[in-house]
C-alpha cells in the first residue's frame, strides 16, 4: 500500500520529486492559459470595435448627414454608458457569478452590435451603441475580475495583465486595417458584423470553459451611487460636446448637476457600509495615481484617434484602408510594448514605464502640434515619428494601471477593483472625444482651417502625457508606497 500510495501524485507535497506536481500543474496551467485567452476575446470585442468605428466616421458623418457632435456621440454614448454601469457590473458579477454576467454581456453585446448594423439614422445608430455598451461593461471588468482570481501569484498576474493589453495593440493593428477594407469594399455598416462571429466563439468556450466563481462576500447593491455616477458622467460629457452650440444655461446646468452629484456621491458614498465606490481605497496615492493615469492616457488615446480619423481622410485625402494603413507604426509598437511593459511591471515595479508613457505620448503630441505638420503636403518623417511615439507611449501604460488599481485591493472585491481601473479608462476615452471634439469644432466654427483649429487639441493631448508623467513619478515612490501601507490595502 505504501508503495502504491507513492506512486500517486501528490500537489500539495513539499518538496520531493520534482516530476510529482506536473500532472496536477500542468493541466491547470493550460486551462488558466484558455481562460485568459477567451478573457482576451472579450477585450478584443470591445477595443476593436473602437478602432474601427472611428476608421468609419467620416463615411457615417456622410450616408447620416452628422455633424461634429453626431460622430462625437456615435463615440460617447457607447463610452459614457460603459463608464457608468462597469462599477455596477463589477459588483453585480462578483455577487451572482462572474461567468454568468460575462455570458449575459457577449450576448447582449453581439446583439447590440447587429442592431447598429442595421441602423437607419445616426440617432438610431446611436441608441443601439447603447445596447452594445450595456453589454460591454459585463466584459472587461468581470473578464480582468476572472483574471485576477486564475492568475493569484503577483509576477504571473502582471504577465497576464501584460497579454491583455497587448490585446488593445492586436486591436489597433488591425481594426483600422480591415475597417478600413470593410467600408471600401462593403460600406461602414459591415464594420459591427465583425463582432458577430467573435462574440459568438467567445460565448461557446465561455460556456464550456470558464468556472463560476463569486465572492466570499460581496458588496449590497447601491443605486443611489449608481444613479449619481450616472447624473456625474452624463451631465459631464454632453456640456463638454455640446458646448460649442448649446445655449450658455443649459452647460450651466450641466455643470450644476456634475458638481452636485459629485458632492452628493462623495458624501453618501462616505455614510455607507458597503458603498459602490469605497472612498477608502482612495486614501492609498498609487491606487488614486493609477486612477488618474488611466484618465489621462485614454483620454489622450481616443482624442488622438479622432483627431488622425479626419486629419488623414478628409485633409490629407487618404481612403479609409489608407488611412488606416498610415496608422500602422502605432499599433504596431502598441503591440510590441505591451507585453513588455507587464514584464517591467513585474519585475522592476510600474514607475519606469509609466514615466517613458507619459514622455513618449506628449512629445508624439507636441509634433503633432508643430506647425506644418498637420497639413496636405506635411513630411512623413516627422508623422510616422509621432506614430510610433504615441504607440510606445501607450502600449507602456496599460499594464502599469491594471496592475496598481488590481493588486490594491482585496481580492474578494476583485470585480469592484477591475470596475474601478476600466470605469477609469472609459471616462478618460469619453472625456477626450467630449473635450478634443469640442476644441475642434470651436476653431472650425470661428473659419480656421482643420491645421489652425486641431492645433489646440494637439496640445490638450500633450498635457494628457504630462499628466501620465508627473503622477506616475509622484504615485511610485516611497511616500506613495506608504500611504498604501497606513491605508491598509
């Protein structure tokens, strides 16, 4: 018996012969691998369809007849409304099951997604943007929330963390590319078939593949927060678009209810026991500074894809495969640097590259910003320059967010904190098309050309990589590191 005893493999023996813990490690290792590649998937829904949305705007501003503001909208709805119900979604998952909203979020994602292909007026395209991102926000966080639990040793989470941004870089490579392709040859509407096929793979090895898992305990439900993040976000986003045109006491307003509804939040969100944002994790300065960044860098991200989508189609007159081609230097490095930056982020801490982030995205801007550049006959150096600049930049800061957002709180709350980081994301991304379209759309109202009427929004971008640079040096260090300590995270 003894003999036979021995002869079986033991994982949880100490030590021993090292062959012992493979039967038992390696199958794991392969399921954790295909749990993280179907979480990929789901990334890869939501960023490419980003990407080639914003390859198609000026087909859509020409079949719907939209203006500035419409194509900002076609972006922001689908952005503001995946801003402001991931905390929900997060929460929501982590106390119903993970694999169960993640399931529920491909299939009303997939469906959103024909509905927009179906879409007869801009303002319907719109509405159906919305079902997209209420689909949407079931992903992302509860897919990094599935992540974090697979992948619970620190350094083989920032790798994993690593691969899923490098998704974000597969998804600018080709998402302009094949957009672009798709509206040559078929039109703008065939761009949302593309997730058709994809949601419905993801949904299938969901099924079979990914376990159910939940919280030990789980946050209450909280829709007075979730109703006052909404009020925050909404009244914040359509003053910023419709600035440029709306009467100056409607962005008053606007104005008025972001501000109360901040207030509010913050102090109804301080009486409760179990709050939808816990003000708490907000004492510890890299979990505020990873906050910051992310709004910083997608916010610098999705005005830097609008600003190129019609700088490259309607100044320089590329086709919508051209343009989309043009681009290719920065998905590639996107690409190229993601991954990387969860190596460093692993093994030598974010701050490294958070600082070269933050530098290589604002000097991409400030060429950008050059005059001459931004112009039909502008050199190729120099753009192709800011091109692999900018995707350097942000294929460096992605892992750096997640990582300090995730492993800052408890993994019991790991939806809440996954919700946190991308709720982060997409109120960067909706606040830089709000805030760069606006700018836009103010300097070609006052008769400047795109050249003179961009340039201030080059330099908006700018600041958004200062930003990225001086948080990252100030959230990394010592003090950083010891408020973190005396918060208790």
């Amino acid at each position: 018996m003894a003999r036979f005893r021995s002869r079986r493999p033991r994982p949880d023996a100490p030590g021993g012969r090292a062959r012992a813990p493979h039967p038992a490690t390696e199958p794991d290792s392969r399921r954790n691998l295909l749990v993280l590649g179907i979480c990929c998937m789901s990334l890869l829904l939501v960023s490419l369809d980003n990407t080639v949305l914003n390859v198609a705007l000026p087909s859509i501003r020409h079949d719907l007849d939209a203006s500035v503001a419409g194509m900002q909208w076609a972006i922001d709805a689908y952005t503001l409304v995946l801003a402001s119900l991931l905390m929900l979604a997060g929460s929501t998952a982590d106390r119903v099951g993970r694999r169960k909203v993640f399931a529920t979020g491909l299939v009303l994602f997939t469906t959103g997604s024909l509905l927009c292909s179906l879409a007869p007026s801009l303002w319907a395209l719109v509405a159906f943007r919305t079902v997209q991102a209420v689909g949407g926000s079931m992903l992302n966080p509860v897919a990094m929330s599935i992540i974090t639990n697979t992948f619970t040793e620190p350094r083989e989470r920032a790798r994993a963390i690593g691969v899923w941004g490098g998704v974000v870089g597969i998804s600018m490579a080709t998402g302009p590319v094949v957009g672009g392709l798709l509206v040559d040859t078929v039109g703008w509407r065939s761009i949302f078939w593309l997730n058709l096929p994809v949601g419905l793979l993801a949904l299938a090895l969901t099924l079979r593949y990914v376990p159910e898992s939940r919280a030990p305990r789980p946050r209450r439900p909280d829709p007075v927060g979730q109703l006052l993040v909404i009020g925050l976000l909404g009244s914040t986003t359509y003053g910023i678009i419709e600035a440029p045109h709306a009467p100056a006491w409607v962005i008053w307003l606007c104005a008025a209810v972001a501000v109360g509804s901040l207030v509010t939040l913050v102090r109804y969100e301080r009486r409760r026991t179990e709050p939808l944002i816990d003000p708490d994790f907000f004492r510890s300065a890299p979990f505020s500074g990873a906050v910051v960044i992310a709004v910083c860098a997608f916010a610098g991200l999705s005005g830097f894809l609008f600003l190129n989508t019609l700088f490259l189609q309607d100044v320089r007159g590329l086709s919508p495969l051209d343009a989309g081609l043009y681009m290719l230097p920065m998905a590639a490095l996107t690409f190229a640097f993601a991954p990387l930056s969860g190596r460093l982020v692993g093994t030598r801490g974010p701050r490294l590259p958070l600082l070269a982030a933050g530098l290589a995205m604002g000097a991409s801007a400030v060429l950008f910003a050059w005059p001459g550049l931004i112009t039909p006959e502008g050199s190729q150096v120099p753009l192709f320059t800011a091109y692999v600049l900018f995707g350097a930049g942000f294929g460096l800061v992605n892992a750096p967010i997640t990582n300090t957002a995730v492993s800052g709180m408890p993994r019991a709350q790991a939806g809440v904190a996954a919700a946190v980081a991308s709720t982060s994301r997409q109120t960067g991304g909706t606040l830089g098309v709000a805030v760069i379209g606006s700018v836009l759309a103010g300097g070609l109202a006052g008769g400047g050309d795109f050249a003179a009427a961009s340039r201030p929004a080059w330099w908006v971008i700018a600041a958004c990589g200062l930003g990225v640079l001086a948080v990252g040096a100030l959230t990394t260090g010592r003090w950083a590191v010891s408020t973190a300590n005396r918060t208790g995270l």
